[in-house]
C-alpha cells in the first residue's frame, strides 16, 4: 500500500512546488540561512498540502480516470490504493501540513487553507468551466510564490507574480490543448470541460500566453528597479533561456501525442531540462555572483 500511496502522491508533481522557494531567491536571500530554511520548510509542507489535494482530486475523477488508457493505471482507479484509505491519508496530510505551516507563520497557513479550499472548488465545480479552468490552476501558482514570500518575509515581486501567472496559463493552455487532440471519442468521459474548447481559440491563447510569458520576462530584466536592486544589467542574458524553454514546450504539446500530459513529458525531456538548468545556473551567478 504504501507504494500505491508513494505513486497516488506524484511526487515528480513536487517539483512546482520550488515555486514557494521562488521569493526568497529573486529577493537575494538565498544565502541567509535563517531565511533559506525556512523557504526549504515552506517547499516540503507545500508538498504535504499537494499531496493531500492529488489523493483529493484523484478520489473525485475515479471513474473518469479508469476511463482514461493510462490513467486507468493510477492507484485509486485501479484499485491499489482503496477509497478509503486514500481519503484518510487526504485528511492526515492536509491536517499536518497545515498544523506545520501555522507553526510557521500563520499567514503562510492562511495562504495554505485558501489553496486548498481552491484546489476542492475546482476539484468540484470549477474544473467544468473552460479557460476559468486554466485561471484557476494559474492562481495555485501565484498562491505558491505568494505563500513563499509570506515564510520567508520578504516581499512578493509584482514581476514575480506576473511572470509565474503567465506561464502558469501558458503551461495550462498547453496541456488542454494536447488534451484536446489526442482524448479522441472519449474526451468526455476524460476530462467533460473538453468539449467546450475550442481548438483554434485554445492555441491562440497558448500561443499569446507563451509570447506574453517570454516579453514579461524581458520587461523584468530591463525594468530600473530590477538593475538597481540586483546592481547589474545582465538579468537581459537570461531571456534566451526563457524563449527557448517557451518554444520547447510549444514542441511537446504537439509532438508527444502519446505522452500523459506534455508537463510530465516536459520533465523527462533532456532539451528542456538542460535549458532549465542553464537558466537556473544564469540567474544564480548574475543575482549572488555577477555586478556591473
């Protein structure tokens, strides 16, 4: 059973997770270790609440996923994981997760109960609605960086906020969009708000999404409050980063139609993940490294 739970919880979902370590990053306190421990401790009890919202969603979707050719394979639709107990462990994760984040700053606790209370509407209801669907999972993100900031207590970025809102939308558009063509006959009976996209308004909003993402990045970098509070102007050389990850990503949403989702395909692809680890490497040289 434990195995079962182990994959009911996704755990390789846990990597959006970094998103609350976001703050105390682009605030430059990453070295300040009182401050780095406590993002850390955000990130993992973040995971806690995410995990109890899969086990949710997953107990909500049973006889969708088990209509679904790989999700069927998922350990509440097949029956690895019982009903029962996954609604226990639900409950058990979100209680800990948010006892452990009052114990942290009830404000983050605060920002954790809305998240969750979030995840249940859409769970229920707002899942249902097209593109609402999309803003929705986009505002799980913001309420990640937000709640980070909140931790750590440092300020939440405007920029920061804007940028992780876009790309969130982007990334959304992009999985309803592969969704869309590859669900077939039983789309329906997959995912019912389908049926109420429309394919070329759905790519021009993950298109316009990906551009918006990549130019608000770009703003950021040249924006005088950014040169002034990092004291440099090399922010810019990281854009290319941005552009090409928008751009690979663009590529998996229409070239994996046997992939789950092109997120989790974006995970496992090397292109991405070597692009990611080179921006990743830029921006922690330029903000803690790099001056002038």
């Amino acid at each position: 059973m434990l195995l079962a739970l182990l994959q009911a919880v996704r755990p390789r979902q846990w990597v959006k997770n970094l998103f609350v370590g976001a703050p105390v990053l682009f605030a430059k306190a990453l070295t300040d270790g009182r401050a780095a421990t406590r993002a850390a401790a955000a990130v993992a009890i973040f995971c806690l609440i995410a995990s109890a919202v899969y086990l949710w969603n997953d107990l909500v979707d049973v006889e969708k996923d088990r209509a679904h050719p790989r999700k069927k394979n998922r350990p509440i639709a097949s029956g690895a994981l019982s009903m029962d107990a996954a609604k226990g462990f639900a409950a058990a994760f979100a209680t800990v997760g948010l006892a452990l984040g009052f114990a942290l700053d009830w404000r983050f606790a605060a920002v954790c109960a809305l998240y969750l209370a979030q995840s249940f509407a859409y769970s229920l209801v707002l899942k249902r609605i097209p593109y609402v669907d999309v803003m929705v999972i986009a505002s799980g993100f913001l309420l990640r960086v937000y709640a980070g900031a909140l931790a750590v207590g440092v300020h939440a970025s405007p920029w920061l906020l804007l940028c992780t809102g876009l790309l969130a939308c982007f990334l959304g558009f992009g999985k309803r969009a592969h969704e869309l063509s590859t669900a077939g006959a039983r789309g329906v009976e997959q995912r019912a708000v389908l049926t109420a996209y429309h394919p070329t308004l759905l790519r021009i909003a993950l298109y316009a999404t990906g551009a918006a993402t990549t130019l608000a990045y770009l703003a950021y970098t040249l924006d005088e409050h950014t040169r002034t509070f990092f004291h440099t102007t090399r922010m810019v050389w990281t854009v290319p980063a941005i552009a090409i990850g928008v751009t690979r990503y663009l590529m998996l949403v229409a070239g994996r139609p046997k992939a789950e989702s092109p997120t989790e395909e974006m995970l496992r692809d090397p292109l991405f993940l070597a692009n990611l680890a080179v921006w990743v490497a830029a921006v922690l040289a330029i903000i803690y490294l790099a001056h002038g």
